[in-house]
C-alpha cells in the first residue's frame, strides 16, 4: 500500500521498494520526474515494436486546462471518452490498459469500442482491462481529481503487473501530470512540462517565424487591456482597410479564449487608441458565449496573449498538420487535415476531413516538418498539431501559421482509430492515406460537435440500438463506415461524435449525412 499519506501537499513515503515522493512542484519532483523519463526511450525501442511484448498503458484523458474555460464547455467531463480509441491497444494480446476517467462510462460505450478489435475477443480484452473513476462530475481538470484521491492512486499501481513495463498516455502534459507519473513512478509518453509553454499563442508566432513560416501581421507576449489597445491602433495604422482582429488568451483551445474585434465604422480620422477604447467593451466578441468581457480581460492578464490580423479571403480554408517526435528524436507528419470552423466568429472547431485537400496537402507537410524539426531541438516529445489559416491568392496557396497545440486534440483520436482499424500510415509526400493492404486509399470525415436538442434523452443504450438497426457501424471487411464518440454526452446535451470512414471524401460525407437523417428521423 502507499505507506503513510499524509496529504498530497506532504511528502509520501515509500512502500513496495517504491522511493519517498516529494512535494508537488518541488525540485526534487522535477528531478524524479526526468530521471523517469530517461526509461522511456529504451522502453520505445524495445517494448513497442514488439506486439507480444508485456505492457501496460495508463492512460489519463485529462484535459489539464484553466478551469472556468473547461466548464464553459459543454459535458466537459465526456471529452474523457475521446481517447477511448486507444483500447484498440488490447488487438495486443499482452498488453493492459488502465483508464481512468472522472465519472463510470457506461459498459454498453466499453462493449462498443471492444466489438472492433481485429482478432481479440471481448472476453480476452475485458481480462486485460482496468476502468477506474474518480466519482467526482465537478469540472476540475482529471488529473487533479486523481491526485486529490492517493487511494485511487495506488489502486492504478496495483493494477500494473510486475513483470510489465508502463507508460502514460495523456491529452496533454503539465506539472499535474507530471506529478501523477512521479507518484505512478512511470514515465510519460509526452511533452515535458517545463516545454508546456512552447504551445502558447505568443510562443507558437515566434517558432514560425524561427522556422521561417509566414504568420499573420500581430504581436505577442501582451499582458493587459492596454497591450491590446495599442496593438489593435499599431494593425489598423499598418492596414487601414483591415476589417477584424483576433484576440486569442496564450492558453485558450477549440477557440473558447478567442475574441474578434470589428473596426467597421470606424473612421480613419478619429484618434485611433481612444475610439479602441472606447469601443472595445462593447465590439469585442468573445468565441465562448459564456465567457463575458470582464472575465476575458482577467484570463488574458493572468495568462497574456496575442493580437492579430484576422485574415480575409474569397477562398479561405483552415487546414492543419499533425506531426510527432519520438523518444529517439526522429520527428514526421502522420496527418493533415481540413478543419470546418463555425460559430458566429468562425473560430470554433466543428469537425475536420483527412487528409486535407490535395491541392495543398503536400505543402502543408513540408511547412509542418519545418516546426517538427525546431520543436524536436528544443526537446519536445510526442504528438502535436500546428493550425493554419490558407488563402488562395493569384499565385497560389498561401499559409498562414496560426498556432501549436502541444497536445493531443480533436484530430488525433479520428486518426488514431483509423490507424488501428486499418494498420495504414499516411504518406506526406503525397498527402494520401494508404491501408496495410497496400492499395486501398481512406478518407474520413470527423466531428466532435453533432448536436441537436432534439438528441437529449437519448441514452448509450439507445445510440446503439439505433445504430445497429439502421446499419450505421464500421466494417472491418470493406474498411468503411461509422465509429461514434462521445457517447456518454448525447443524453444529458444531446452532443456526439462521429468518424466516417470511406473509401472517397465524398463517400465519408455520404456517411455523416446518413447519420444525421437516420438521427433526426428517430428522434
């Protein structure tokens, strides 16, 4: 057992040839933590490419973020499920996978995903698999629930084998996180926290700039309403037909953090900072509906931000990369997407097709390796994903870099489940997804965000029962069809999503809009 907690603020001492823990934040902590990190590489090298090689994967859908955001999202706490893609992980007969998760997901949502392992019966899976919760619905991130909860902390080492080597998989990585693997006393597949900052929107602009990426006219590192102000004077001088300028908080996600400032009306001859000023208050438009302009100016100097042009065009499109640096420092693109933004500001994330359009997709790649490439020299480890805003021009595509998101987000576990379903990889060089068949190209069309009203009320349960009856489910022998997510939100906010998987785009719209009628017909 873990011998003598005191609380979680204390020291712990050690049991089961385990070393005392020390004091969260410390640097005694920082220093375990690295040391446990040195494990990873050898265990990459060696355990991962060997599918019969005993394993246990921990993983915590912890979305560690600023607590009044995540509440303002709604069922937060079901974003937990998004990862539940990586259960695919039990297609290897000796590996474990410990989750956890705040609330108990339903066994009917469990059922479901352990139905597409290729090869693995439920029976043999379920053996190998460990769901743990916290009880608690509160909209704290996970993480700090879990350490809040040194019982549950020890359940989770309990449950991982002697003779296996552990690792966690996380959403994203912070010094809660890092806290947890410390009293785990595994490592992290995933970025150390120290580099969490790297991420920022004021840090993202000066890694494009240093990779030597086109970014929108603006400024970074601002602190206060007044930074504001005198940036939005500084863009409107340098372009006095520009329409709009986005305000983004350093460590807002999803576009929850954004707001869009409109100068239209605005006349070239007032003195500019105080018509700003003036103005501001009532023209600033924040992305989450909830959030109101006194709370946006406390979050952004708590947490500083950037100003930028807000970038027009008559065809516009918002595509991203996703890239990956392993534990032996070799760093690839393994997606690219094009996002669908909506939302009065057009800054919120409704869902993405893959692989981005071919017109650009390619060059995308090369642009993402770019920021892989300086990321991986300053030590960043594992998955991220870097945002653009592209507009066709005479000349042709031009990209602007808009940000990097040192975490997993709304397009990886789309991908990783195709990945699992089909064994293929994506080819960067020439922007198409190929199967382990070899000659079979997929595409797919993904939301986090199918939503209606009329969807409250339907549960688990019956998602599944709608789904089977009107065929609405993956096959494993034509690789096409419907995976769902987000399961356990559709009864309460009537919020689902959905990956379609066909063999042309068009074949996976086809999908999401059976989907959409066979749902409105039931409801």
């Amino acid at each position: 057992m873990f011998a003598q907690t005191n609380d979680i603020k204390g020291v712990t001492s050690g049991g089961n040839g385990f070393p005392r823990i020390p004091e969260p934040g410390s640097v005694a902590e920082v220093l375990m933590f690295k040391k446990l990190q040195e494990r990873f590489p050898p265990q990459f090298q060696n355990i991962f490419p060997d599918k019969l090689a005993p394993r246990t994967v921990v993983i915590i859908p912890s979305l560690t973020m600023d607590q009044e955001i995540l509440s303002k999202v709604s069922g937060i706490n079901h974003y937990e499920e998004r990862l539940l893609c990586m259960l695919m992980l039990l297609r290897m007969p000796r590996t474990n996978v410990i989750y956890v998760t705040s609330e108990t997901i339903d066994p009917v949502i469990i059922d479901y995903y352990l139905h597409m392992l290729p090869g693995i019966t439920g029976y043999h899976a379920l053996r190998r698999l460990t769901l743990l919760s916290c009880h608690d619905s509160s909209s704290k991130p996970l993480t700090k629930k879990i350490l809040e909860r040194p019982r549950l902390i020890q359940r989770i080492r309990d449950f991982i084998p002697p003779d296996h080597e552990a690792h966690m998989s996380c959403f994203n990585v912070t010094s809660l996180e890092r806290s947890l693997a410390v009293r785990l006393q595994i490592p992290i597949y995933g970025c150390d926290p120290d580099l969490y900052e790297l991420g920022s929107k004021s840090n993202s602009r000066k890694i494009f700039k240093e990779s030597g990426l086109l970014v929108p006219p603006g400024f970074e590192d601002l602190k206060s309403e007044d930074d504001i102000i005198k940036a939005l004077v500084e863009l409107k001088k340098q372009d006095p037909l520009l329409r709009k300028a986005v305000i983004k908080i350093n460590d807002g996600f999803s576009g929850d953090g954004n707001a869009v400032f409109s100068f239209s009306d605005m006349d070239n001859k007032v003195y500019a900072a105080k018509w700003i000023k003036e103005q501001l208050p009532q023209r600033l438009k924040m992305v989450s509906a909830d959030l109101n302009y006194d709370t946006f100016m406390f979050k952004f100097t708590q947490m500083g931000g950037i100003v930028e042009a807000f970038i027009d065009g008559t065809r516009k499109v918002s595509p991203s990369v996703q890239c990956r640096v392993t534990p032996s420092g070799e760093y690839d693109v393994i997606s690219t997407h094009d996002q669908e933004l909506g939302g009065e500001s057009g800054q919120v994330y409704i869902g993405a097709q893959f692989p981005a359009s071919k017109e650009y997709a390619v060059e995308l790649g090369v642009l993402g390796k770019k920021v892989a490439a300086s990321l991986a020299k300053k030590g960043v480890l594992g998955r991220f994903a870097i945002d653009f805003i592209s507009v066709m021009e005479k000349e042709g595509w031009k990209h602007y870099a808009i940000e990097i998101n040192l975490r997993k987000g709304g397009t990886t576990h789309p991908y990783m489940m195709l990945q699992f379903l089909t064994d293929g990889q994506y080819n960067p060089e020439e922007g198409i997804y190929y199967t382990s068949k070899g000659h079979l190209i997929r595409y797919y069309f993904c939301s986090d965000n199918l939503k209606s009203e009329k969807y409250i009320g339907i549960t688990p349960h019956d998602l599944i029962d709608i789904a089977m009856v009107n065929d609405l489910h993956y096959d494993g022998t034509s690789q096409e069809g419907v995976m769902f997510h987000l399961i356990g939100a559709l009864s309460q906010f009537g919020k689902l999503g959905v990956v379609c998987i066909g063999s042309t785009p068009q074949r996976a719209r086809e999908f999401y809009a059976q989907i959409v009628t066979v749902l409105e017909k039931e409801c």
